[in-house]
C-alpha cells in the first residue's frame, strides 16, 4: 500500500448459501459509514446479492425485500426450494452430499451418470428471478462482474456484459449438479469449486481499488472416519477448495469475517442473526478500511 493509501473500493462477495445472508449486513454497514463501492464481485449467493445491490444499492430495502421472501409460504412450500434450501441443519453435510440425499430414491445413481444434470437449470433459474431482473450488465448503477469457467477452451472468464441474469445463473451452477449456460459462445460453470472468494478478478474490473473480500466459509472439521468412497473424493475437494480460497484471501486489502458458525449452507433459520453477524463484521473492521482510503481522516467523510 502507498502512503497515500487508495482511492477507489472494490468489494467481493463469496459463495456460501444461507450464509450469504452476512453479505447484506456488510453491505449495509458500508453504506451507513459512507464508504463507497466502485466495483462489486460475486460468485454464487454472493453473486445474487452482488447483481441485486448493484441495481438498486440500498441495502435497507434490499434485507427486507430479502427476509419477506424467506419467510414467505411460495419458498417454504417449493419442493425444488425444500431440497435446495431446507435439508437440514448438520454442518457437517457438503453441498454435494446434501443435493445427492435430497433427489428422489426411485432415481439411481446409474441414471443420474447419464444426465446432462443432476438438478434442473429452469429451476435454479426461477429462483434467481426472484432478486435479479433481466436485464443487461450496463443498467446496474454500481460496475459488475462475475467470474465463472468457460469448460470449452477451458478458462476462467470474468463476465461484465450481456445478460446479468445468465451470468448469475451460471455463477450459481455447480458443475455435475446444474447443468453449464450457455452464453455469447462460452459454455459456463460455477467458478466456486476454484475458490469460494474470487480476489484476483476485483483488481482486474476496479484497478488499484482497496479491495474488500468477504469470506462466509467454515473451517473445516476433524472426521473421525470415512466409510464411503463419495464421502473421501468430496471430502479432498473441499479441502482442495479450502486451501485454494485462503491463496485467493491473501490478495486481498481487507479481509471480513462474519461469525457464521459452524452453520450449515441450507440452514435458513435464524435469518436476522445471519445479517447481523455480516454488520458486526464489518464494525469491527471499519476503522482499518478507512484508513486505507487516500484522505479519509476520523473527523471527516468523503
């Protein structure tokens, strides 16, 4: 970092399901403290809440908006949304594990081998239609991106135009289980399986911005044993996953931390507490933000 510090501020928001909640209590402490966004990334749920607030960025309206819906009976009475989002609360289950458990017994693993996906793409796209209109990546009032797998060349790509949704809608779609969008000729993948908090790609649409990364993962947890041979691949890529996301951390200026707990990634209860945990965060780290920001002194606001 200059003496001078920076000018600019880029927040990237990271995948981690219900936990994604604290990403709207980040939001809104930064806003309430006057510090201002010049870029915003997403992956996954970050990546809804990113697109969402980068529409329309008042964090307020967007956490009530976001708790109605929750709350409400057409997401509780959804089957699709019963096994996406209300498995159960045992921290220890992956996002894999949990989606494998939740599809219909009469559906064998063999003929799962042969689809194109586990879980439908319509569907998942319907519930990103609930916070993120269609529309294209030049309406959003804050900048935008998301970085997402190109599986045909293969690459990573960082996506700012086109089609905000499809690009959400590929963030979210976790290879094997949704299947890959298609979009301006690249056939799209979630990104996330590389690392849950996507640094590298804030520098590259805001440079020489502080950059704030958000990160909602739980530590990984001692197992006493492993008695099946999905239980030990899934078990190595999430520690794959781990290690590869805490590289990512390590670029970033400031890192925040919400205190999520050991809460499971479909767990949506305690919806207000999750929220909370991401304003607390976020409290406790404003101090060190503003003294990275060119000019900020404690008696005055840009």
């Amino acid at each position: 970092m200059s003496f001078f510090g920076k000018e600019k501020v880029a927040v990237v928001l990271g995948g981690g399901g219900s936990r994604g909640l604290a990403h709207l209590g980040v939001l809104q402490v930064l806003e309430e403290e006057s510090i201002p966004i010049h870029g915003l990334i997403g992956t996954s749920v970050g990546a809804i809440v990113g697109a969402a607030y980068a529409l329309e960025p008042d964090a307020s309206r967007l956490i009530t908006r976001t708790l109605r819906y929750l709350r409400s009976e057409r997401f509780r009475s959804d089957e699709f949304r019963r096994m996406m989002f209300g498995a159960n609360n045992n921290a220890q289950q992956n996002f894999a594990y949990a989606i494998l458990r939740g599809i219909r017994k009469s559906l064998s693993f063999a003929s799962l081998i042969r689809r194109p996906s586990i879980l439908s793409g319509d569907r998942l796209r319907e519930t990103i239609e609930e916070f993120v209109k269609d529309c294209d990546f030049s309406e959003t009032r804050i900048p935008f991106a998301v970085p997402a797998i190109d599986l045909r060349p293969p690459r990573e790509v960082l996506i700012k135009s086109g089609s905000l949704r499809t690009a959400v809608v590929a963030s979210c779609s976790l290879p094997g289980f949704f299947p890959p969008v298609e979009m301006d000729g690249m056939l799209l993948a979630d990104v996330g399986v590389m690392g849950s908090v996507p640094v590298e790609p804030a520098r590259e649409l805001v440079p020489g911005a502080l950059v704030i990364a958000v990160d909602l993962s739980n530590e990984l947890q001692p197992v006493e044993q492993i008695e099946r041979g999905w239980d030990s691949i899934l078990r190595v890529e999430n520690i794959a996953a781990r290690k590869l996301s805490k590289l990512e951390l390590a670029k970033a200026d400031v890192v925040i931390h919400p205190t999520v707990g050991n809460k499971y990634w479909a767990d949506f209860s305690e919806l207000q507490r999750m929220v909370d945990s991401g304003r607390v965060a976020t409290r406790a780290a404003i101090e060190d933000i503003k003294s990275r920001l060119h000019g900020w002194f404690p008696f005055m606001r840009r």
